[in-house]
C-alpha cells in the first residue's frame, strides 16, 4: 500500500491499493459517497419507516446503514449497482431489526394517502375502503405485500424494488400484478351489488 498526501482537508489520509489489487479501479472518497451512498438517504427512508413501524426507529435505522455502508465503502466502491446496494442493504437491515424485536406486520402504520373532501361521507368512505384494502394486504403472499407496498405506497421504481429484493425486474412486475389483481378481485367482490 502506498500512502498518499492530504486530498482536500476533510481528507487527512487515503490509503491507494496496489495496482493489481482487488479495489485498483477505484476508491470511494467522501464526496463520492455523499454523492452516490447518503443522498440516497432520503429515498430509502419511506421504506424503512413503513417496515419498522414508525419514524423515530426510521431515523436511527437510516443512521445506522449510512453508517455500515461507510463502513463497507471500500466493497461498494465497484459495486455495479450502488443503488440496488443501497436499497438491500436497508431492506436487509430493517428485516434483522424486525426479527430481532419479533415484531409482526402491523397495518396500522400503513401510510395510504387520504384524500381530502368537502363532505365527511367520503372521507369515512375512505377510512373504510383504506382498513379494506391493509386487511387484503395481510392475505397476500409476503413478496407479493412487499411489492405492492414499495410501488404503491412508498413509490419505489421497479428498478429499486428489484434491487431491494434482490429480483428480477420482470419478477417484481409479476408479483405487482398478482398482488393488484387479488386485491381488485377482492375489492370488487366487496363492493358489487348485484
């Protein structure tokens, strides 16, 4: 290893790898790892709050996995998916916690967006349809849940599902659209009148 002079002044010390090193290619400064690690912070950040329930947990879980991946900034600096990294890392993270604590799937902390309205009927109206659909969401197989929470709920690309789950993209639609097939079929039973 070759030591190599102050980069900037955040930067005391860097240790350069040797050439034929497996880390030669490349090695993640600060900046690049605030750049392409912790701005990603704020997008995994829906995900781990609905996982562990709530947003305090949700801060410190977030804390905590900038922190192992600066920690592991070294393997990740060639990673040819950062990203994808990232968001099963933080998946990967919270189901530990979850197994940890023995904590179940709570609903109630589902973030389904209520839609505000001028008359109360529709917003009990939405109250019930939104305790419907977290009780369809229990019945569903636990990846499919997962999907269907990640893309509808917390917005995530499919791309960033895929990753977070360690899938295929084609798979992660697959289960999208049995999860949102099941439900629709459910609600629709729920709802006709004929």
């Amino acid at each position: 290893m070759t030591w190599v002079g102050p980069f900037t002044p955040s930067h005391a010390w860097t240790v350069m790898p040797e050439p034929n090193s497996r880390y030669s290619k490349y090695r993640m400064k600060t900046e690049d790892f605030i750049d392409r690690v912790f701005s990603l912070s704020e997008r995994i950040y829906p995900m781990v709050a609905r996982m562990l329930g709530s947003h305090r947990s949700a801060e410190d879980a977030v804390q905590e996995i900038m922190i192992k991946l600066w920690d592991s900034r070294k393997k990740i600096a060639n990673h040819p998916n950062i990203k994808g990294f990232v968001f099963l890392t933080a998946r990967n993270y919270c189901l530990d916690l979850l197994k940890k604590k023995s904590l179940e799937f709570d609903s109630s902390d589902l973030h389904l967006t209520v839609l505000k309205s001028d008359t109360g009927q529709n917003e009990v109206e939405w109250k019930e349809l939104s305790a419907i659909i977290e009780r369809l969401l229990k019945q569903l197989p636990s990846q499919q849940r997962e999907v269907m929470m990640m893309r509808d709920i917390d917005g995530f690309e499919f791309s960033e599902i895929a990753a977070a789950m360690d899938l295929k993209v084609e798979h992660v639609r697959v289960l999208l659209s049995r999860a949102r097939k099941h439900v629709g079929k459910k609600l629709r039973n729920i709802y006709s009148y004929d």
